[in-house]
C-alpha cells in the first residue's frame, strides 16, 4: 500500500495511526501543561476596602472573576454592563459568596455613544469617586460584520471607542481621586493586524474576527498616549493581555465551527478565574502604584511590537477618536 508516496505494509498501518494518535495526544498534554505552568498569579492580598472600582463588562467572563475578586477584597465595585439581567445574577452571586453588599449594577452599553454618555453622566451624578476604571468589557465576532446605532463598526465601537468616550466623560472624577488607575483589557492578538489611520471606521471593509484584532490594537495605543498625557496627575495607565480565555466571547463563533472552538477553548484556553489575574494584579498591586504606560502578561511586564511603540501614531488615532466619538467643547479634555 502507497502512504504519502512511500510503500507501506499493511500490518504496519495500524501501528503508524497509533504512534500518530499517541503523539497527538501527547502533544496536547504538553500543551494543556504549559498553559498550567505559564499562568500568571496576582499574588498580593491588597484590601480595597473604601475603593470605588468601575469594571465594564462584569457579568460574565473575566470581568465577572475580577468583580469577585475586588468584592472579596472589600471594594465598591460598580458593573457596567449591557445585559442588566444577566449582571443581576453575577451581583447577586458574587454579594452572597463574598459578603460584600456593595455590589452595583448599571446599565452601559459601549456599542452606543450616547448609553455611554448616560452611564457617565449617572456616575459623576451618584458616585464621590473613582479609584480604577477597568476596561474589560470586549466583543468578538466571526465573519458578519454589524454597525453601531451611531454608524461605527461594533467591534471597534464596542472595544475601542466606547471606552474612549467613557474615560474622557470620566476622567475629571477620576484625577479628583489620585492615586488612581485605568486599566485596559487588550490581547497579545493585536500582534496579527494593524491599524489604519485613514480608515478608522472600517464598516464592511475586513472580516470581523480581524477587526477584533484591530480593536485590541488600537487599545494598546490608547492606553499608552493616554499614560503620556496624564503623565504627573497621579492617574495611572496600563495595557494587557489577559491570555486565550474560556470564555462568553467566542459565542459567536458559527456553526459548524463552533464545535471544533469549543473543544479548543475548553481544553487548552485559560478559565476565567486564571484570566483574571493579570487584571488584578495591574489594579491592585501595591508595587505599580507610580507605573504607567506599560503592557502585561501573566502579571509581569512584557514588550510591544516596535510598531505599538508609534507614538505619532498613537497621537494620531487618538485625534481621529475624538472625531468619531463626538467630543464637544464642553466635554472633559484629556
């Protein structure tokens, strides 16, 4: 018998498949080893108590465990989210496990400028303070892209100029409350796209799983223009890749792909307890209290691409930002 052009004996064959299955298998072990061994652990048992903490994105995923979390710690933590039934339950799960009864939930959704606009305003309207801002709340999807209400593509809306908008319309508050810190949730994908300057709105232009990558990116220069004009006001700004996550945002993954997906995310993919961690660690560690501007993974500080340290490019993107969110005259300046 013929095997990929060589001559093969037949009572060789089933031998061959299961040294094949046997080496796949192995493989996959040594894979699901590593990401055991490489994941990050935020290691300090800093209190929050009288902290004010905004976590987008809480009722599920990663956001959901860092609400846990910064619960368990003592803080105040408000979750902005767009599902208020499902954040119902993630509070109240969270509240009864932890013992912590300041648990709020309200409503945002970064997919609408003007959600956006009505959630800061209730929260500069309600709230003495904010200690940390975490921007966690992202969305994925496949091949069929969407569009805003206001006429931006989802995603980018979604991950990148919502929470442009939110941090301005928040940032007063915020250096009112040094020593403070935003936290963005960004992704080391960032790595397999780029971003266009002159086409910052790419409505129907990519697939949208790539413009996923293309958020994540334009997150990295965010938070790092963003740390240099707050530089010296007490306000702290980092960037990070939570790692590949077991969870609610490859939901949108379509048939039949999602099933190969699932296996993939439930084998191999960190759960979201362990997603968490670099988050926490960025928001709480004791040791970053003065660092800003840098990029974590596994809760320790990793490079960018030369390409993510453009900072006209950053100052670019940024100036274009300001265009697509509306910011007015009368809006907080950064």
């Amino acid at each position: 018998m013929n095997v990929f052009g060589l001559d093969v004996c037949t009572v060789c064959i089933p031998i061959i498949i299961a040294t094949l299955t046997v080496g796949f298998v192995t493989l996959l072990i040594a894979l699901r080893f590593y990401v055991a061994i490489s994941c990050g652990v935020c290691k300090n048992n800093r209190t929050m108590e009288g902290k004010t903490i905004i976590i987008t994105g809480a009722n599920g995923g990663i956001g959901k465990e860092t609400a846990r979390d910064l619960a368990r710690r003592k803080a105040r933590v408000i979750m902005a989210c767009r599902n208020l039934e499902t954040a119902e339950a993630a509070r109240k799960e969270i509240s009864e496990e932890t013992g912590n009864n300041d648990i709020i939930v309200k409503k945002l959704d970064l997919g609408s400028l003007q959600s956006v606009r009505d959630f800061a305003a209730d929260i500069l309207k309600t709230e003495e303070r904010i200690d940390i801002l975490i921007h966690n709340a992202g969305m994925a999807l496949a091949f069929k892209g969407a569009t805003s209400v206001d006429g931006i593509e989802l995603t980018m809306a979604t991950n990148h100029y919502g929470p442009f908008l939110l941090t301005h319309l928040l940032i007063d508050k915020i250096k009112a409350s040094t020593p403070a810190r935003i936290v963005i949730v960004a992704s080391e994908l960032y790595r397999l796209a780029s971003v266009n300057v002159n086409k910052l709105n790419p409505v129907g232009s990519f697939p949208a799983a790539y413009l996923y990558y293309v958020s994540k990116y334009a997150n990295i220069y965010f938070a790092r223009e963003l740390a240099r004009r707050l530089d010296g006001t007490g306000v702290t700004v980092n960037s990070l890749h939570p790692g590949m996550i077991d969870s609610g945002i490859w939901r949108n993954v379509p048939f039949p792909l999602n099933y190969p997906m699932m296996a993939i995310t439930k084998g191999f993919f960190k759960t979201t307890k362990q997603g968490a961690q670099t988050t926490l660690h960025v928001a709480t560690d004791p040791e970053l209290e003065n660092v800003s501007g840098k990029y974590y993974m596994d809760c320790k500080e990793r490079g960018l691409s030369n390409a993510a340290q453009d900072m006209e490019k950053a100052r670019k993107i940024w100036e274009e930002s300001i265009k697509l969110v509306k910011l007015t005259d009368s809006d907080p300046k950064i």
